[in-house]
C-alpha cells in the first residue's frame, strides 16, 4: 500500500510540474488509449497510453484528465467509468470516480458518461487549450464539438478559447529525464529481460526453430511479472539477422547459424531494450568471432560517450569510428577510415543510428535536437545503444565467408551524474563469455 501511494504522490508531483509551465489560463486535455480490436469482436491486451499514465498512474480505458492550473474548484480533473457490477462481471473491476479521487490524489472526478455536460463548463473562459493535435481524428472532433458548445453561448457571456496548443513537448520534454523511482522500474524490466536471454541462449541448438527461443523469452517475462514484451521479439537465426526488423521468427536454426535476439519486456508500463548474438553451436567461427568483437568494441566505445555534456550523437560517432576501422582492416571496407566515413560508405554495412531514448515506450518521447544542435546528455536519460554490422547473404562485394553475417549488441543506458550507468545486466556478451555459457548448458 505503502509503495502504491509513493507512486501516485510521484504522478502529483510531475501534473505541478506540468502545470507550472503552461500558459497561463489555459486547460490540458489527455484521454487514455482506446481498446484496439485485433481482429472481429477479439481485442488486444489493453495498454494505457503512455502520456495519461505517466500522469496518473491509472491503466483503465475509457477516461480523460484535466489539468487545470489556477481552478479555485480543483486544478485535477479525472473523468472515468462508473462501477458497473454487471460490466464488471464481465470485463473486470472499475475502480469509479469517488475510489479514484481518492486514491490517485485528484481534486474531483467524474462518470465519463457525464464528460460532454461537464468539460465545457471547465474549458469554458480558458483562453488556451493543450493537447496532443492530429494525433486522433476522434479527439480532434470531440475536442472542437465541446468547443462549439461554448460558442453557441457567446451570446450569453460565455468565453470560447482562442488558442490551441500542442501538449507534446512540454509533457515529453518531463519524460526523458527519469526520477529514481522510474529507473528502478526500468532496471526490473531489464533484469527480467536479461533472464529471458539466458534462457533462450541456453536452450539453444540446431534443429530447433527460433519460435522456440522466443517461447524461452515470453516464459521468463510473464512469470516475472512482466505481462507482455515492450515491443515484437526479433528471434533470427543466420541470414534472418540481417534484416533489422524481422518478426517472422518460424525458421530453423541451423549448425553454423548466428542467433540475434531483440528482445525485452515491459514492466509495469516500463520498456527494457536488448539484444545479444551468439552462435547456435556454442562456438564462433572465425568470421563470425571477428565481426562481434568490432561490434562489441564498437559498443564499449558507445557506452563510455554517454555522460552528461556530450552531445547526443557523440555516442553514435564514436560507435561508426570503431566499425569503419573494424571493417577496414578486415578488407570489407576499402579506403581510409575519416573518407569513408565522411561518405557515409559504411552505411552499406551499419545502417541505423546507434540507439534511441527509452522509458514508457520503447522507442521514448524527447527531441534528440534542439534548435538544430544534436541535444546534450543530462542525468536522468536512458538510452539505448546498440551498434551492429550487417553482411547481406547476396552481397557479392565481399567474400562468401563473409555473407549472412548480422551482429548486434544492444544495452539500456542510463546517464548519471558522473557518467553512465548499464541498466541491462547479467547476460553473457563478450566472446568468452558467450562461449563459456554454453559449454556449460545441459541440451
């Protein structure tokens, strides 16, 4: 109970600091997620949206806050759904506006049912309205019908409003810098996912298909409390680790093969990211063992870029400077290491930028620029970094031996105060220990 309330003061905490930049006289407006159907009358498991979460800590669908700075009445406004003993026969307890005032420490709450009576009177002599525009038709329209409620009685005194503001970048620019309490979350999400690819990894072995693997992921996950993966499992066996975001993962892992498992759960609404590669025998080969080891270096050099000051992109260059050079002295790159890079030649094998901010969501809300200039770190951020090298199987540039082989090592990063700290620990990564591992597993 104890911990329950500690998280919902942390939500009073960040709608003040929310609030407290606001224009003044203005209302913010931020629905929950909609049930989305998978397919006839069946849904997905439903998932809050991340900006009505990380404000209120409240997971049931079909409701709406209001922030209200400066209302005499109640700045905290939640609409939601009523308790329903039928419904909730059938679909799950409701927790009702009166347990939810109380609980989740709101000024008032209120049936949704009762939502078109009720926020216009609130919107009502707001000079400025924010919320998330043109991200939902639906709520475009509902927003503009409540407006038109209000104008239909200008006549009568009443005071439309005459500005629209996007909510995004205040309410995400106080999302990327993550309190304790959140890290502590993320490091959960991490910790479990580092069980999922341990097991996967020992599990192992030719002959079986990488649906398998992914079976050893979701197991861990789910009995760790974990009820979904923060994003589709990437489980690719040999060539299959060259397409960046593959998801079919039915094909048969095959002596030889390498194995790049993308994979990470969410843990009370708190993504994790990583991945690792290993051979599906237990024993690089030579190509192989030589294609990791830049990319692992690649990725340590990543990793020591991250501390607060350094510019954004500084670990993504330092990742390209060790892969070019990596790349180079094997005879898969021709050239001087600076040219090529200035050419951007290495993008035939290294694509993608060597990572992206996480939290609530995966792939996590905050500008990577500001006016133009790549951002600077600040303690407080979490981000990935996840360099690889992708040798396409038809590429005929390169020697055979080379072909079909994808590597990528992926870790969740968290900028501290003196540097950097890996969030996502405790599963084999450096050759030895990958190999070690292994040896040591019982198929």
């Amino acid at each position: 109970m104890a911990a329950t309330q500690h998280k919902f003061r942390e939500m009073k905490r960040r709608r003040k600091e929310l609030m407290a930049q606001m224009e003044p006289n203005s209302i913010a407006l931020v629905p929950a997620a909609q049930p989305k159907v998978r397919n006839n009358d069946a849904h997905y498991l439903y998932r809050q949206s991340s900006d009505f979460y990380y404000l209120t800590g409240f997971a049931e669908a079909d409701a709406l806050l209001a922030l209200i700075p400066g209302r005499k009445q109640g700045e905290v406004v939640l609409f939601c759904q009523e308790k329903n003993k039928e419904k909730e026969l059938w679909e799950g307890r409701l927790m009702g506006p009166e347990v939810a005032r109380e609980e989740l420490g709101l000024d008032d709450a209120f049936p949704i049912s009762d939502i078109d009576d009720i926020l216009p009177g609130l919107i009502e002599g707001r000079d400025r309205v924010y919320y998330a525009m043109g991200k939902d038709d639906k709520f475009d329209d509902r927003v503009m019908d409540w407006v038109k409620v209000i104008r239909s009685k200008a006549k009568m005194g009443a005071h439309p409003p005459g500005e629209f503001l996007v909510l995004d970048h205040l309410l995400h620019e106080l999302r990327l810098i993550k309190s304790g309490e959140e890290i502590k979350l993320m490091e959960q999400a991490a910790k479990i996912s580092a069980e999922g690819h341990r097991r996967a990894m020992a599990y192992c072995k030719p002959g079986i298909k990488e649906y398998e693997l992914e079976a050893e992921l979701l197991h861990a996950f789910t009995r760790n409390g974990s009820r979904a993966p923060a994003y589709s499992s990437i489980v690719a066996a040999g060539d299959n680790a060259c397409i960046l975001h593959y998801n079919e993962n039915n094909a048969e892992v095959k002596e030889g093969d390498l194995i790049l498992i993308d994979a990470g759960c969410e843990y009370e609404h708190y993504a994790s990211d990583i991945t690792r590669t290993f051979p599906a025998t237990g024993k690089f080969s030579p190509e192989q063992k030589a294609i990791y080891e830049i990319v692992l270096k690649a990725a340590d050099a990543a990793i020591a870029a991250v501390k607060p000051g350094a510019a954004w992109d500084e670990p993504h260059r330092a990742s390209v400077k060790v892969i070019t050079q990596g790349l180079v002295k094997l005879g898969l790159l021709k050239g001087r290491p600076a040219q090529i890079i200035k050419s951007e030649a290495y993008r035939e094998f290294y694509m993608h930028r060597v990572g992206h901010w996480i939290g609530i969501d995966v792939h996590d809300v905050g500008d990577y620029k500001i006016d133009d200039d790549w951002r600077l770190l600040e303690a407080g951020m979490v981000t990935t970094i996840e360099p690889g090298i992708y040798i396409a199987p038809d590429n005929t540039r390169v020697p055979k031996k080379w072909r079909g082989i994808g590597v990528r090592i992926e870790d969740d990063v968290l900028v501290t105060k003196t540097g950097q700290r890996v969030l996502s620990t405790g599963i084999p990564r450096t050759v030895q220990e990958i190999e070690s591992f292994m040896a040591g597993t019982v198929h």
